[in-house]
C-alpha cells in the first residue's frame, strides 16, 4: 500500500517541478545585461587591458611596444558622432574588421576564434563578444 501512495507524489513532483523552476528562468534573463556587463568587465581586464589600460585610455603596459598608438576605446561614441557603433565594435573585436589601423598590419589580436573556443561542450563566444562589446558600451565617455 505505502508504494502505490509514491507514484501519486511522485507523479505530482514531475508535474511542479518546471512550475517552480520557470520563475528562476525569467528572473535569469532580467539580470543578463548586468551579468555581461560584469562578464565583459572581467574579459576587457584579462585580454583588452594589456594594451588599452585598465581604464580603456590606451595605455596599458604593452602599448609601448606597439607600431601604432593604441586607440582610447572610451572615446568611441564621441568619435561616431555621439553613438556607440555596437555592430562595427563587434566586428572589430572579432575579427571582421580592420579597425582604426590605415596602414600596415593589424597589431590587435582577432579574437573571435579566441572567444569561440568551447568550453564544457558550449561555445560561448556570441556571449563573450557581446559581453566585451557591451562592457565597451558602458565606458564611454558622455
């Protein structure tokens, strides 16, 4: 008798459980922005800052040692009339663009590939250059 009682439960327990874990979800996405603004803190130290600076001014330890003057990426939005080229960004970031270098070889590191590495069996990097790509966003300079 005691094992006939479990299936109901059991039973029960299968049928609330994505109830319960479906506000988790929707509160997750309300948080994303900040997350990958914190995420794109944490890359623009690990992998931008040796070049651009901590503070994205262009001066960073490496940046001597550059052909050409590392540009201040806190100054994009002023420079494209007061908004921030998202998309151009991106693209330079990941590799699709040449960026700000007329002349001469592109001295920073295409990282799309870089970001693209899979971890965990997840590629995560739509996520990390969106992540990066915003943390630029939110440094510029008003």
């Amino acid at each position: 008798m005691h094992q006939q009682k479990r299936w109901p439960m059991l039973l029960l327990g299968l049928i609330l459980l994505p109830a319960v874990l479906l506000p988790a979800q929707k509160q997750d996405k309300t948080t994303s922005s900040a997350r990958d603004t914190v995420e794109g803190a944490k890359i623009f130290q690990y992998d931008c800052a040796v070049c651009h600076g901590t503070d994205g001014r262009g001066h960073g330890p490496d940046s001597v040692v550059l052909k050409h003057p590392v540009p201040d990426v806190t100054l994009i939005s002023r420079r494209s009339g007061g908004q921030f080229p998202y998309q151009h960004v991106r693209a330079i970031i990941e590799g699709g663009k040449a960026g700000l270098v007329a002349q001469g070889d592109r001295e920073m590191p295409i990282w799309g590939p870089i970001f693209h590495e899979v971890e965990s069996d997840q590629d995560w990097g739509e996520v990390r250059l969106d992540a990066i790509t915003r943390h630029m966003e939110s440094i510029q300079q008003k």
